[in-house]
C-alpha cells in the first residue's frame, strides 16, 4: 500500500480491520505512517495526539524526507519546548488520503494498481477515525490532549465531538466548526486547476510518466494566497519587481510576488500528490459538525467533557477570528470549560507555523494546568 509517488522513512502500521468511512465504503490493509516523540509512561496516561493541517505531514519534529527541511512544528516539539517530549509522549499521523506513507489515492490498491479516483471520497471524521484506530493499536486508549491548527484543528474538534472523553484537553488553532463558503470556493478553484490539466488523465496519471504538475502548482498558488496576509505580502514584497529594473510588457514574473508564488506551486508538486489534494480538500469542504443537529452548534458539544482553548489571530482572513469566537460560544452554551484569545501577528493564518511567541506561551500554559 506504499504511496506510487512518494515514500517516507516514518514508523508505520497496517490496521488489522477495514476502516468505516463515512460515504458507506470501507477500507482494508490501511497503512498509516506516523512519527512519535517521548515516551510514554506507566500510566499511558501522557499522550498527545497532534493532527497536521492541509497539505502537512507527520515529520513534525523530525526533518522532511524530501525537502530536508526541519519539521513543520519543529519550534514547538521538543524537549524543553511548549510540547514538552520530556513529559510527553507526542504521535502525528499523515492523515487518510495523504501521500507520505499513509493509504491514499496515489496507493497501490489490491489489484496492484493505484487508486487514482477509485478511491473512496472521505472526510475529516474519517481521518480521525484511522488516527484512533492507529491509537487503539499502539495501546493508547486516552490523551492527555489533542492539538491542531487549520485542518489539524478540525481534526481536533472532531475527535472531541465524536470520542467524547477520549482527549482531556483539547487546543484547536485557527480552524472552524464549518468550513466557511468562501473557502469552499477557494478549493473547488485548486481543484479545477488540476483536473483541467491534461496530464491528470481522470487521475490515471501515475504509471504514464506525466503528472498534472502545472496544475497542482496553480492550486498551491491560489491556496498559498489565502494562507497569508496583506501586511506580510505588502512588507515583504510590495509592488516591487523582481529582478529587473522596468516592467517587461510580457507575462512573465514581473512583480517579486508573482515569482514567489511560481516558486511556492512549483517547490510544491515535488512533495505532494495532486489527486491527495483533491481527496484532502473535498474532506475539509464537507466537514460541518452541525450538520446532523441542524445548524445547532451548542449542542454538538453537549456531553463533552474535555476541557477546550481556542485561538485566533487577528491577521487571519480564512478562519477568521468570528469563527472561534463561535466555537467558543457554543461550547460555553454547552456548559463546556473554554478558554479563548485572538492573538495578534501579522502572518495571517500560517501564524501558527510561524514565530508568535505568545502562542508559545498559549500553548504551554493550556497543558500545564
């Protein structure tokens, strides 16, 4: 079941059962990579469950396989650091669908052959659903806590509302309870990009010698845009041109910001799978915990017993502010412990990824009390 694209070093592990999906299919010989750092105690009783967002992996502390680069949360994980591994014991999965070692579309299925769009379509309840399956398997059957920014903060929140009990503490970063209509249509814009590409074939593309790479690469582009803000874009490029002292009256880079964004597509189609973009991002445009109590987010969370932080960051225009607010009053609706903040920084929604100290901060304090 090893990716047909990309291969990964991670620990991983076959699930001994088919996986439930929500679309009424299931799946069997599910393989999922994951990384692990601490230990965990006698007690099983330390374990923190970290979910990655869109387009992330498990190599959270741990250099990227492909890129060399440090772990995506490196800052954060560590021995001393807000995610302590001397106390913890910390495990990030790659999510179902993905393409860094666990079973997704670009996996080989059981003719030999890769998925491609026999796939089955999942959602964000799914990817918890193996993250718990991988947990019942290596004897954690609580955590101490759950984390996640994006759509690792879904993940979270889904976990919370569909394991009740499982996690005490549960620390969901720059997400939502429903994925907002304006990036709905942000996705459905990437994933029009890669299936009009020539090279996705009906996502046949694996065994041809061709992948929809310029397709993918517009997707990033478009996603890269919402994932910043007008101060960091303004600050960091301006209306400046790049490499060249007057405009060209051409279509090529002109502008610094255009190359940035042509570097930011391309660098990406050598890391990730395009048919995992459509799957992930269809996942995210489905997930709404209201949806089978009729727009009623307060009682969602009744019954949950975890105790809940939530953040914002007041730069951050694809889950705005407004959306953790409203968690945060649901859950207080709910009778659900809450604490919330809007941190401020001026990296709009990768903030969480990048240098805010408070966030640090935030972080340490939710799991040392």
């Amino acid at each position: 079941m090893a990716s047909a694209l990309f291969t990964s070093a991670s620990p991983w592990l076959e699930l001994p059962d088919p996986l439930p999906l929500d679309g009424g299919q299931s799946l069997a010989n599910l393989r999922i990579a994951y990384e692990t750092y601490g230990t965990l105690n006698a007690a099983r009783d330390n374990a923190i469950l970290v979910c990655h967002a869109t387009t992330g992996d498990q190599h959270l502390a741990s250099p990227h396989p492909i890129t060399g680069k440090p772990g995506w949360w490196d800052k954060m994980v560590g021995p001393g650091k807000p995610i302590d591994t001397d106390r913890f014991y910390v495990l990030c999965p790659n999510v179902l669908g993905s393409c860094m070692g666990t079973t997704g579309p670009g996996s080989l299925a059981s003719d030999g052959k890769p998925y491609g769009l026999r796939f089955p379509v999942i959602t964000i309840r799914d990817m918890v659903r193996a993250h718990v399956a991988l947990l019942a398997q290596l004897g954690v059957e609580s955590l101490y806590a759950v984390i996640g920014g994006s759509m690792g903060g879904m993940q979270a929140l889904s976990l919370a509302v569909n394991w009740p009990g499982m996690a005490q503490r549960v620390l969901a970063i720059a997400c939502t309870a429903a994925m907002p209509v304006q990036n709905i249509a942000f996705q459905e814009v990437g994933r029009q990009a890669i299936m009009a590409d020539p090279d996705w074939q009906g996502g046949n593309y694996y065994d041809s010698g061709r992948a929809p790479d310029a397709g993918l690469a517009v997707a990033r582009m478009a996603a890269h845009i919402t994932y910043l803000s007008e101060e960091t874009l303004s600050e960091k490029f301006g209306r400046r041109l790049q490499d060249r002292s007057a405009k060209s009256f051409g279509f090529g880079a002109d502008f610094q910001v255009e190359s940035y964004l042509r570097y930011q597509g391309s660098s990406f189609t050598g890391r990730f799978d395009a048919n995992s973009y459509l799957y992930i991002t269809r996942a995210m445009s489905y997930f709404d915990l209201t949806e089978a109590h009729e727009g009623r987010l307060a009682d969602v969370f009744r019954g949950v017993t975890s105790r809940f932080c939530l953040v914002s960051f007041d730069t951050d225009w694809l889950y705005p502010t407004s959306e953790s607010r409203r968690i945060a009053h649901a859950l207080n609706a709910a009778g659900a412990p809450v604490s919330f903040m809007e941190l401020a920084a001026p990296f709009g929604h990768d903030s969480f990824l990048l240098d805010v100290p408070a966030l640090d901060r935030v972080i340490a304090g939710f799991l040392s009390r």
